[in-house]
C-alpha cells in the first residue's frame, strides 16, 4: 500500500484525543485503505493486535451485522480490559441505526473509534443526533495528480517521469486509485469508473433518499456533468427539462441536487461577490467528484475541455483546506477565489490562449483586483508563462505540482 500522507497527517493530531475520526469520500476514493494504512501505525506504536477491531461493512464477513444492536454484541466480545481499543468501522452507514452502538462504545468503554463512510448528509445527521461537538471529519478525495505520480513511480520504478504526458494521462483517467494500481486501456477504465458511479448512484443516493424516478435523477446527473464550469441554478434544469417536455419542480431539482452532492458524485461552489463581501444565492458552478466520471457518463467531448480543467483546479484546492467560491467582481466573473486562514487565492482557468482576446479576458479580472494575494491564469499552455503585473500565467501541470501557492 502506499502511503497517502496528505491525509494520514490530518488524523494523526487526533489519534487518541476523545474524538471520533470520521472519514468521508465518493466510494473508490481509498477510504478503507487509509484505514489499513491507520492499523498499520497503530502496530508501529506497540498497540497489540487483538487492542485493534477492523469491520468492513462491504464485505461478507459482516452482513450479518446489519443492526446497531448486533455491532454492539460484536464489539464488546472483543473489547480487551483495562487496555483501549481502537474500533475501526469501514462503510459505517451499511449498519442500521449505526449512530446508537458508537455512542454506547463511548460511554462503555475505553475507546478510540474512526469511522467511514460515502454519505455526507447520513454521516452529518446521525453524527449531530447523537455525538454534537465529539467528531472530527476528514474528507478524502481521488488521487491528485502529484499522488498519480507517486502510485506510477512504486507501480514501474520509473522515477523521472514526463510531467506533460503523465498530465495528459491524469486529465482522461481521473485520480480514482484503482485505476493506478496497473495499466487500463481507456475504455476499461471507463467501465470501471462508470461501475463506481452507478454504485454511488444506487447506494448512496438512490436507497439513501428512497428516490423513485431513478430515469428522471440519471438525466439531472447528465444535465451537471454536461454543465460543468458553467453557471446555473435549479430553475435552469427545470426550464431545460420543460424543454423536452418533461416536467420537474424545482423542489424536486433541488433534491436530487442536495442527494448527489451528499454521495459526493457532484460538488457545488457557491458564488461570492467580492465587491460586496458576500455569498449570493444565484449561478452556483456544479463539478464532478473526480473528472473521470464525466468522461464514463458523457463520453469524451472536446467542447469539455475548459470545464474539466475547472474540475481539476477545484479538486485540488479543496485537497489543500481552501475553502472555494467562484468570484463576481463586478460584471466580471473570476473561476475560482480560495480562502484558508488568513490566505486568499485568485485563479482563472482556461484551455489555450492562442488569441489576444482570450488573454485579456482571463488576465483583466484579476488585474482590477487591487490587493496583494497571489493572482494565477493556468491554462494548458506549457511553452510560455509570461507574467502581467504580478499575475501569474502557468501550466496547469507545474500548477498542480506548486508546494505552495500562497
């Protein structure tokens, strides 16, 4: 296994403290390998084999535990006395009313419990029902394309790697880890990403919200995958489907939105109005939980290009802790503003910039924000990285690859 230190550095703090660890993330994105990963530390540090319960609630071995009461039973046969346990729970919400037994283990017994599952609004609810201020969330997302050339480097012992070929490879393939783990054509790999899609669909937002018109969700999934880097709201789709002569409210459109964006298959950024310092409610951008998924739904489209490389850069500040907008400053729209502590970021993303016109509407933006946070234009260009006035032009590739932007 390779280590994925990004996040292994993020639970560490928390080992032992008297919190639950509660990792999230689209199905596939490694979730239970970061668990293995945690056991394998734990044995490091002199925990004893038997002080370490490790379920996965995907696997055969515990289908029978499909109740809170019965992974109760489970864990307290196993508890060792007068020593702490570590409880490891993979896929937690497989287990009904999962929330009541972890609560009791607290209160029972002396443990330390990391959890995980592929539901953000399952996880959240029953977290604050039961265990308000005592839980800590990560969340786990695909491979970056600096961790795609890690998995390649261990998988053929090719250390000098092309940034440009490996990105383009990054830029079709996603960062879903298995398809790292050894060499698919595309059109395998396609299949592989399109078969976790169809599980997050069904497991996670399909059962979880009991939805019945499975055709009708499928085409509101295509609509946001189709529209990704492009502003819309739910009064689009509506007005969309009215145009196909299929009726939908936008209750109905906001729904299906909220239960994808929990099983993490799309993401929404809000919109920010920098002049005015505040969120606003209009022309939200929808992205995809990894960019691969586009392409296994879609089909490869080169009018999706821009989009896709949205994608990427959004995937990549929210890896790093940003807190992501996109920008209205004025009349103009900047494709992402990124906030962390006291840290603010600026980027505009484009494809190619072959023309003067495209130049000056991806640099214009950001020059007539007069303050000092870096300012970056990354685009697919790799043979030129002019600078203009302190904003910065990279190749999407070296930007991903940056140690610190800020």
């Amino acid at each position: 296994m390779i280590k994925r230190d990004l996040y292994l550095k993020q639970i560490k703090p928390f080992v032992d403290k008297p919190l639950i660890k509660v990792i999230t993330g689209i199905r596939r994105s490694g979730k239970s390998v970061i668990l293995k990963l945690l056991k394998e530390d734990l044995l490091e540090r002199g925990i004893g084999e038997s002080q370490i319960i490790y379920l996965n609630f995907e696997s055969l071995e515990f289908s029978d535990i499909e109740r809170s009461e019965k992974l109760y039973a489970y864990i307290k046969e196993r508890i060792v006395k007068n020593k702490r346990s570590y409880i490891l729970l993979d896929e937690i919400q497989e287990v009904e009313s999962w929330e009541k037994a972890v609560n009791s283990f607290l209160a029972d017994f002396d443990v330390d419990i990391y959890l995980t599952g592929s539901n953000s609004r399952l996880l959240s609810s029953e977290l604050a029902t039961y265990l308000t201020g005592r839980y800590v969330e990560i969340h786990l997302y695909p491979l970056s394309f600096s961790e795609t050339l890690r998995f390649k480097t261990a998988r053929t012992g090719i250390a000098e790697l092309t940034t440009k070929t490996e990105f383009d490879t990054f830029l079709r393939m996603g960062g879903f880890p298995v398809l790292h783990v050894a060499d698919y054509p595309i059109e395998s790999a396609y299949k592989i990403v399109f078969d976790i899609y169809s599980s997050a669909i069904l497991r996670d937002t399909i059962q979880r919200n009991k939805i019945r018109d499975v055709e009708l969700l499928e085409r509101v999934v295509k609509f946001v995958l189709d529209n990704v880097g492009n502003k819309f709201s739910a009064k689009n789709v509506a007005d969309y489907f009215k145009s196909q002569h299929r009726k939908i409210d936008l209750n109905t459109v906001y729904n299906y939105l909220n239960a994808l964006e929990s099983a993490f298959i799309i993401d929404r950024i809000p919109r920010y109005d920098l002049a005015g310092k505040e969120i606003l409610k209009t022309y939200e951008k929808y992205f995809a939980g990894d960019q691969a998924i586009i392409y296994a739904v879609m089909g490869y489209k080169d009018r999706m290009i821009s989009g896709v490389l949205e994608n990427i850069v959004m995937l990549e500040l929210k890896r790093r802790g940003f807190k992501v907008f996109t920008g209205k400053w004025g009349e103009r729209e900047i494709d992402f503003v990124g906030e962390k502590n006291d840290n603010k970021i600026y980027i505009q993303v484009a494809y190619k910039m072959t023309e003067q016109s495209t130049i000056d509407r991806e640099f214009k933006p950001l020059l007539e924000i007069k303050d000092n946070h870096p300012k970056y234009v990354v685009t697919m260009d790799d043979f030129w990285k002019d600078n203009i006035d302190g904003v910065k032009h990279v190749y999407i590739a070296d930007f991903l690859l940056m140690e610190q932007w800020v």
